[in-house]
C-alpha cells in the first residue's frame, strides 16, 4: 500500500543518515557560544499570538501573512515564527533580568513562517540563535558579531559578506519615517495593498517588502544612515571600530532594515552567494525596547539567529566535509538461540563503556546477519557459537582488513576489545591524514 499522507510542504525530515550533518553544525555552534558565556535556554514551540504581535509587530510580513495561529479553547496560540520573542518572554517570566547583567542566552528551535517554499526557504526551519541583555555598549554589538563570525569561520563556510547598518533609535526613526512618508506619498498608487496601508503606520515596512513593484519603487528612497542622532551614529563608529579592532570584515549595507519590528540601532547579516536566492545564513541586531514595550524594566538587548538549514546548504554546496558518524564498532552474530543471552551480556559490558554494539534481535541465519552487519558498517564482527561459549574465546574480524584475533569471553574482554577498537580508531585517523 502507498503512503497517501505526506508531510506538509515546506517541512523536511532529517533522516538518520543525514544527521550527522546537523551535529556537526549545532556542535560549532554550542562550543563556540559556550566560549563566550551563552547558556542554553530552551522555550515553549507556541506562546500567545499577542507575544508576536507586541514584538514582531503588526506591520511585518511576518505578523501580517506567515503566523500559524490556532484557537485552543478561547485563546489564541502561534508557533514561534522566530526565537527573540519567546526568549526575552521567557528571560523576564524567571526573574533572569532581575540578575548579574548581562544575560546570555542561546537556542537551538524549530521555527514556523508561512512563507513560499523554496531552496533554503521553509515553512518549518531551525534556528541556531543567541540573545543578550543588559549592555548598551557598541562592545557587546561587536562580541556577538564575532561569535556570529567564529561560528561561520569554524565551520569553514567560505564566500559570505558581513552587512551592517544602523535603523537608528525612536528619536532619529521619527525624522526619517517623515521623509519616507513623503518619497511614499505620491508613489502610494503604484504599492501593493499592505504597503499603502504602511505607509501610515510603518513606512519603514515597504523597504523590504517582497513584491517585485514595491521594491523597485522603494529602490531611491531616503536611507536611514542619514538619518541618525549623534547617539546612534557614534554606536554606529564604534561598532565599526571594534569590527576592524577584531579584524572582521564587513560592509555598510544602509538598505538593510531587517524585516521584524523590534529593532533599533545595529542590525546585521552574513550572506552568502553560494545558495541562491535565499543567501542569508544570520541575521540580527540590538532591540532596545523590546523588553519595556513587553511590559519590563528599560533593557537593552541584542542578538543573532542563523539558519540550520541554510548553513547545512551552504557547506554542501561548497564541498564542505562535516564531521563523520561514529559508526557501529561490533557486531556479534549468536549462531543459535542458545548464544543469544551471551551476546546480550557481552554487549551490554561495551555498551557501558561507550561502544556502538549490536547482535541479531530478528532471528537471521548466520549468512544473512553477516550482510546485515555489512550494511551497518559494522568495524568488527564476532561470531558466537557453543564452541566460543565452551572455550570462552571467540575470533574477531576486522571488517575492513579481513584480518581475524582471537579474543577472550572472561573479565580482560572489555579492556582487550577497547584496546583493538581504539587502535583501529586511531588507524582510520592516520589514513585520513
Ligand atoms: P530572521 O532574519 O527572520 O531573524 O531569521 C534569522 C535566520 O533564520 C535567517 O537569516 C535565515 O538564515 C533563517 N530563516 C529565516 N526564515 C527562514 C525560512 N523560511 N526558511 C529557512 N531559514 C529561514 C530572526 O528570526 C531574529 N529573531 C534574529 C535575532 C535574534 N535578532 C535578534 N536576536
């Protein structure tokens, strides 16, 4: 019978021998985040679609056209469309504000946008992402820029620019949404339906609207950069100086605005022309009243998301090698039911010292668990008869070499296999190098 139900569009599976692709990746970024003090924090997959709404705001794409929302007995859930938000809700609900600034946190999450499939363009993804809050200072922008960065570098994804901008504070944005307001106003005909209605609420949307029209129109309109305080754009000079004080190279891309609400001041991207149209690996910035606009104490914060699955693109497309699955260590063939409690045992003891061991659990003839343990990849077999049982001494092949030892069943078993295993670890190492 076919399989009639498939998943959703937009979804992946991720299976088993592609995982080690994603271990890879959220490895790099655990010990790197770790080296610069985020600890992970992990979050609800729904909150209450007012979060999103106060956060993300009314006016992104986002909020207006990508939300998976549910009603659930009278209230109204989302799946998380992004990290941030959930988060800082989370920071504020257990009193972590209330403690030794700054909090760093990071996440590894399943995220929802409704948004049109394509390479790199999901419905569910995941994000790798951090947040900080309780520094004002250019030097924080600057320390999660690097980590971003060590991150990308570590996993050794070549060809990507930094792009940097500042979309500036309440105070520079209220001038430069007059000046966007008044390039908009005699072009309103000509935008899509959710623009024109931007344009009085939050001109700045339409710049990084998606339709084809809106963006060509938007194309010479007033740029923020121009726009800045003295506040904003001396942040603006020193997170530069930090850049190159770290020797990170970027650009000052003024038409980056980012396409969620919450930010003010730095926002950033690392994208990367090896994937196509969807080339933006990480995104973030500083959002300095999100924590007051949800109802805490003036904070101010800042972060980065990137995208498990376009780093994971990025690095197959560029021929990069990931780090490789442990694979099946031993696999021992019982020759009948009687050796069936023996192997058991025997492969508990490596077991517990952290070996890949397996044993027939389906009742195969010894030929056919021979190709099965081919199939695992297995680096030794061991065949377990009433001989080996009697004589407590089995022989173990070593798969790739053909070349058989003899081992014994009693107490020296463990550290004896450890001791071969081990070896031919350190073999497999050598003839890579
Ligand atoms: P974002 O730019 O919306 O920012 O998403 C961050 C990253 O998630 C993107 O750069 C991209 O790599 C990945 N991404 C976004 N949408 C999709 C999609 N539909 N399919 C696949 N990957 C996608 C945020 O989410 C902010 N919360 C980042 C942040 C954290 N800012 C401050 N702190």
């Amino acid at each position: 019978m076919a399989l009639t139900i498939k998943r959703p569009n937009g979804t992946e599976d991720v299976i088993p021998k592609n995982i080690y692709k994603w271990h890879t990746v959220e490895r790099a970024a655990r010990e790197a985040a770790s080296g610069y003090g985020f600890r992970e924090i992990r979050i609800p997959t729904f909150e209450n679609t007012e979060l999103f709404q106060r956060s993300v705001g009314e006016t992104t794409d986002v909020v207006q056209k990508e939300m998976y929302s549910v009603i659930a007995k009278e209230t109204k859930f989302t799946l998380r469309p992004e990290g941030t938000a959930g988060t800082i809700r989370a920071l504020m609900q257990n009193g972590l504000l209330n403690e030794a600034m700054p909090q760093k946190v990071f996440y590894i999450l399943s995220c929802f946008r409704h948004e049109r499939p394509q390479a790199g363009r999901l419905r569910e993804f995941h994000q790798f992402g951090v947040e900080m809050a309780g520094s004002s200072l250019p030097s924080a922008d600057a320390d999660i820029i690097s980590l971003a960065s060590d991150i990308i570098n570590t996993l050794g994804i070549k060809n990507t620019e930094l792009k940097i901008n500042s979309i500036g504070c309440p105070k520079c944005r209220a001038e430069y949404h007059k000046a966007l307001k008044k390039y908009f106003e005699d072009k309103k005909d000509k935008l899509c339906e959710t623009c024109q209605s931007r344009l009085e609420k939050n001109p700045m949307r339409i710049l990084d609207c998606k339709s084809p029209v809106c963006s060509e129109i938007a194309k010479d309109a007033p740029l923020i950069l121009d726009y800045l305080c003295d506040e904003c754009a001396e942040h603006f000079e020193k997170l530069k100086f930090y850049l190159d004080n770290l020797d990170i190279k970027y650009t000052v891309d003024p038409k980056i605005v980012r396409g969620l609400d919450y930010y003010t001041k730095t926002v950033f991207e690392f994208v990367t022309t090896d994937i196509g149209a969807q080339g933006t690996i990480c995104g973030g910035g500083r959002y300095d009243g999100l924590i007051e606009q949800l109802g805490g104490q003036k904070t101010p914060a800042l972060g980065f998301a990137m995208g498990l699955e376009r780093l994971i693109i990025t690095m197959e497309n560029q021929g990069i090698s990931f780090d490789s699955d442990m694979g099946c260590n031993l696999y021992i063939a019982p020759m009948d039911d009687n050796a069936v409690p023996h192997a058991m045992k025997l492969a508990k003891s490596l077991r517990d010292e952290g070996f890949w061991v397996e044993y027939d659990v389906v009742g195969r003839g010894l030929k056919s668990q021979m190709k099965y343990s081919d199939k695992l990849g297995a680096t030794f077999t061991m065949v377990l008869g009433d001989n080996e049982i009697t004589s407590k001494k089995a022989r173990l092949k070593n798969m790739k070499s053909g070349e058989e030892i003899e081992i014994a069943l009693d107490s020296s078993f463990v550290q004896n296999f450890s001791n071969i295993a081990v070896g031919e670890m350190f073999n497999g190492v050598l003839e890579d190098i």
